[in-house]
C-alpha cells in the first residue's frame, strides 16, 4: 500500500496530524520515505557540495583552523550530519593530505539515518581512500573532541506550525478528504503563553503563522555532550520562524506537498534564532548566522577558484559559475547562512 494511503488511513482512524508527523514519515518511512527509498539526490535539487568541490575544500580547511583552536587533539573527530551523497567528506578528506598532522589526526563520522544514502556515502569515501564510521544518531558517540558539520541539515527536521487567526492560535495540521490530504486548522486553540518567546511579538495584525523544529533542543544537548570540546558548523538557507516555508522539490521543481509523500523532498527554512537559543540552553556559546558567502571568501574561496582555474585552463568558466553560485547574493550567497556552536572559553571560530 502506498505511503499516501497508509497516511489516510491513519488520519481516518486517529484524525489530523501534525506538520512535524507529515514530514517525518514523508521523508523517513522505512519503506516509502524520501531518504529510506534512496533519493534522486542531485536530481532532485543541487546542494553547495555537489555544486563545487571548492566547497568542502573550504569546509576541510575551516575544520583544520578549529583543530587548532581545539588545541591540535589527536584523534579528532569529524562528524558531518547528514552528509547526503557523501561529497563535501570527501572533498574534506582529499583537501587534508595538504595539512598531513591534521589528516593523521582526523576520524571521519558520517550520521546518516537512510540506509540506501550510507551506501552512496560509502561508495564515494572507498572512491577517495578515507576510512570513516557510521551512525544512526549522535547517541552512540561518547564525548570527545570533535567537529560536526551539517550542510542542509537542520532544514529537514520536521516543523510543527502554528497560525494565529482571528487572535486565537490554532495548529495547522493535515487531514484527509477521500484521497486528497489537506491542510487544515486544530478545532482546539490555545494560549500564547504555549508558544515559544518569539511568536509573542509577531511581524503584523494580520493572520500569522509560525515554526517551530520541536527536535531542535534535543539535537543540540546531543551535540553539546558528545562534542565535548568542539564546534558545529551549520549551513542552510535562513528563516526567523515567520510564514510557511515548508516546500517539496522534485526534479528541481517545487510541487505541491501533500501530493505525493516520499517522492519529494521536504524542507523549512532554519530559525537560526531557535538554533542560538538552544545552544545557550545546552550550554553552548553560538556565532552567526553570517552569509555562506561571505564565510567562504573569508576562508580563501577566492583565491582557491584561481588556482584550480589556472591550472584547469578548460575548466575556467565552470569553475567561476560554481564560484558564482556559492557566493552571489542572487545564488546562494546570502540566503544560505553559516552558523557556528562552541564550547564555551575558546577562541572566537575562524570567519565569525
Ligand atoms: N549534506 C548533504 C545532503 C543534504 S540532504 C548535502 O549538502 O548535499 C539531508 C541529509 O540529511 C540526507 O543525507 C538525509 O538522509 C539526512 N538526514 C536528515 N535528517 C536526518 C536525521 N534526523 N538523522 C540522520 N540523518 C538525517
């Protein structure tokens, strides 16, 4: 039975779900989700690390400088969560052998919850020679000295939403009509007071609507304990938590999506309000969120898309698109945003 069915049914024996509910099984179903049936990564959407290796060259050498501001800990552990196709690793992985003490010193840890997407990762690390362990979660990681990097991460974890009409909050959630899922309203509203500070003092009068990731603290705990010391970086497009961004994406398109779960992507845009403010509860002192592409010209993207240019003549003119597109403010220069979380006590992270 396909997943869309299955969701009605359950809605038409235990009533409406939650945007937060929607999301984690369009996308993580065992059998149907978008990242357990192995997703068209790539043909679907393009992300900053399967646009350029200069951008996990960038990554690897922003892991190396907090290395030393780590106070060189040999072994270090790199965690990437979420790491997709496995690219932005292996970049990572190739750009270290110029930086030999740092490479020797470095464990590679993938987190990734689809099995199909570990076996990309893996197929593409055995490409490049790096050894690297795999987790479900964070949870099996004992603490230690570590570097997480998340590249569009953070925007799929599932967003419960909530709507202010007629001065009265209500959840939006998702029901069933035949074989249509739908959008729709909790019969019951509820106190302000419920909702995070920040949906307090919302942008206007008019009908409103919020976003909440209620796994964020959680993912944030996890980190500040296993990467104990450390640092996470976090690479996304930016929200503030105002107005629907949930969207699905298929073969680059947006599309509608309740229309088919599991063979689109789903994300929201990071609050990266929400992430600042969960690392100040778990502990953490947070930097940013600044714009990717100011973060990368700071790290030397520049001068790294000269020479790769000078010594791929033929190369030229796709090397200065893959710069175009990680930095212009029209690409993904300014919308996508780095944010950094850090042991507290430790010098302020290289670029914020
Ligand atoms: N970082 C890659 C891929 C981004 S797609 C890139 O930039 O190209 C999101 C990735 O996160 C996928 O690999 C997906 O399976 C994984 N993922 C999403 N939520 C997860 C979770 N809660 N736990 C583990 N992996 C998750």
């Amino acid at each position: 039975m396909s997943l869309k069915r299955r969701l009605i049914e359950d809605i038409q024996q235990a009533g409406p779900i939650s945007v937060a509910a929607y999301m984690a099984r369009a996308l993580f179903d065992p059998t149907d989700g978008y990242y357990a049936r192995g997703p068209t990564l790539g043909a679907d959407f393009l992300t900053a690390p399967t646009t350029s290796q200069m951008f996990g060259e960038m990554i690897g050498l922003w892991c190396a400088l907090e290395w030393e501001a780590l106070g060189r800990p040999d072994p270090v552990r790199i965690v990437e969560l979420g790491p997709g196709a496995g690219t932005l690793c292996a970049d990572l992985w190739r750009a270290s052998a110029a930086l030999p003490a740092f490479r020797a010193a470095l464990r590679l840890h993938l987190v990734e919850a689809s099995a199909p997407l570990r076996e990309m990762q893996r197929a593409t690390l055995a490409a490049t020679g790096a050894d690297a362990t795999w987790h479900e979660t964070l949870a099996a990681l004992e603490p230690a000295p570590t570097i997480v990097i998340g590249n569009e991460f953070l925007d799929c974890l599932p967003i419960r939403q909530f709507a202010r009409v007629e001065g009265r909050w209500r959840e939006r959630l998702i029901g069933a009509d035949g074989e249509t899922l739908r959008f729709g309203l909790s019969g019951e509203s509820f106190a302000e007071t419920l909702l995070p500070k920040f949906a307090r003092s919302p942008p206007g009068d008019g009908p409103i609507l919020c976003e909440i990731a209620p796994g964020l603290p959680d993912l944030v705990a996890e980190l500040a304990r296993a990467a104990a010391p450390g640092r996470a970086l976090f690479i996304d497009y930016g929200g503030d938590g105002w107005g629907d961004t949930l969207q699905a994406l298929s073969a680059h398109q947006k599309v509608d999506p309740l229309v088919a779960p599991g063979e689109a992507d789903l994300t929201a845009h990071v609050d990266f309000g929400a992430v600042a403010a969960a690392a100040q509860d778990a502990g953490l002192d947070a930097y940013g969120p600044i714009p990717q592409g100011a973060f990368l010209r700071t790290l030397g993207l520049d001068q790294r898309a000269q020479a790769l240019a000078a010594a791929h003549p033929q190369r030229a003119e796709r090397i200065a698109r893959e710069h175009a597109r990680l930095t212009a403010p029209d690409q993904m220069g300014v919308l996508f945003q780095a944010i950094c979380l850090t042991t507290r006590a430790l010098p302020p992270p290289t670029g914020f």
